[in-house]
C-alpha cells in the first residue's frame, strides 16, 4: 500500500478521492434513492430518501403510465489562503432516477408531492385498471 503525504495547506487531496462514487463499484454502494412503499387507505404512500438535495433540485414527470423522479445536484466547492489564492477547488455532478409504473389511470393532479428535511413522499392513488368487459364475437356463416 502507498501512503500520499499531505500538503502543506493541511488538506488530503487524494484521501478520500477514490471513494467517490465515481470511483466505486455500484454493485457495492448503497442504493442511491432509497425507497419505501406502503398501500393504506385505497392510496401508495412512497417515501424516498435524498439527502443532501434541494427541492429545486428534484423533478418529478408522468408519461405513459410511468412516474419518473429524477433528483439532479450541480456543487462546485473552493476555499482560498489568506492572499486569496484558490487552494481547492471541487467540483460534483450528478444524477439519479427512478421510474415506478402507477398506471395510465393515474394522472398529475391525482398525485400529491411533499419535501422535507430529505425526503421526498408521494401520495398515489391506487387506481386499479377497469376490468376489460368480454364480447362475443360471432363468425358469420355462409
């Protein structure tokens, strides 16, 4: 193992560079949006958790009978030294997403949203699919 010696400034650049998610196997990370599903009262309660973001940073679409959130984070950090010179500079992109099938009987104004301290929840009214009604077909004789 090689060890990095430290800067002057006090700060590991390299320390903890490689556990950044970028660097990462996704198979050994936790899951980035996780997410809790209840059924109560004719409704899905689901609760996502996602801290660290903003409500301006989320976004939610229905297409399809397809419910997308998409949460979307654009950080840039920088600390200077005394004489204003930039000692550190970091930059974060990212995005995650989620797609759950609610049904094509669900639509916008059913669906109610609310976002505090991290967490996202939704309220999704258990619409189930109307019952397809069987016709007899006849086959004219000749």
């Amino acid at each position: 193992m090689m060890m990095m010696p430290r800067n002057n400034f006090g700060f590991g650049f390299f320390d903890d560079m490689f556990q950044d998610p970028f660097f990462t196997d996704a198979a050994h990370t936790a899951p980035v949006m996780k997410t809790d599903i209840h059924e109560k009262d004719g409704n899905y309660l689901v609760e996502i958790d996602l801290p660290g973001y903003r409500k301006e940073d989320l976004h939610a679409e229905l297409k399809d009978g397809y419910l997308t959130i998409r949460a979307e984070k654009n950080d840039t950090k920088e600390e200077k030294d005394d004489k204003g010179n930039c000692v550190f500079s970091e930059r974060y992109t990212g995005t995650c997403a989620r797609s759950f099938y609610v049904g094509s009987e669900v639509h916008e104004e059913d669906i109610k949203a609310s976002f505090e301290n991290g967490s996202l929840k939704l309220v999704i009214p258990n619409k189930d699919a109307a019952p397809a009604v069987e016709t007899k077909k006849y086959i004219a004789i000749e």
